[in-house]
C-alpha cells in the first residue's frame, strides 16, 4: 500500500473510477432528470484538480504542476458553486 502512495498510484485507481462514474452517469442521465452536463463536469472538476495536484506532489514533480493545479481547482470550485446555485432554484 505504501508503494501504491508514494508512486501515485493510488490517484491513479481514484482517477480511474471518477472516470467510470461519468460514464455512468451520462448513460443514466436521462432517468436521473435534473442532470446537466455541465453540472457534472462543475462537481468533478474541482476534485480532479485536486486529485491530480496530489499526485504530482506525490511522484515529487515540479511544485509549480502542483501550485498550477490547485490554483486551477479555486475557479473550478466557484464555477461548481455557481451552477449548484443556479440548479437549486430550477430544480425545486
């Protein structure tokens, strides 16, 4: 288990079944309703950021791929937050 952290690995399996997770929601889409596109891609962008932010300092990367990524995770959370907003007044 430790290899599997300290080699990035880990993020890797997560990254793997964030993918599965849009896959499966997209094919379910049409029976979950209120499901935008773009609110899907606002929820889990932020968190990929992230994610993959870890993992370059995981694998020892140049800091700046890890400042670029968690800088690029702020307007993704605002960007999530913004649609969240937006899709709780439609949807209620």
């Amino acid at each position: 288990m430790k290899e599997l952290l300290e080699t990035g690995r880990l993020i890797d399996v997560a990254l793997v079944v964030i993918g599965l997770e849009l896959i499966v929601l997209f094919t379910a889409r049409a029976r979950l309703g209120c499901l935008r596109t773009l609110d899907v891609l606002g929820q889990l962008l932020a968190g990929l950021l992230l994610m993959l932010a870890v993992r370059c300092a995981l694998i020892g990367a140049d800091y700046r791929w890890t400042l670029a990524l968690v800088s690029a995770s702020f307007p993704a959370h605002v960007f999530d937050l913004a649609r969240r907003s937006r899709a709780a007044s439609r949807c209620t």
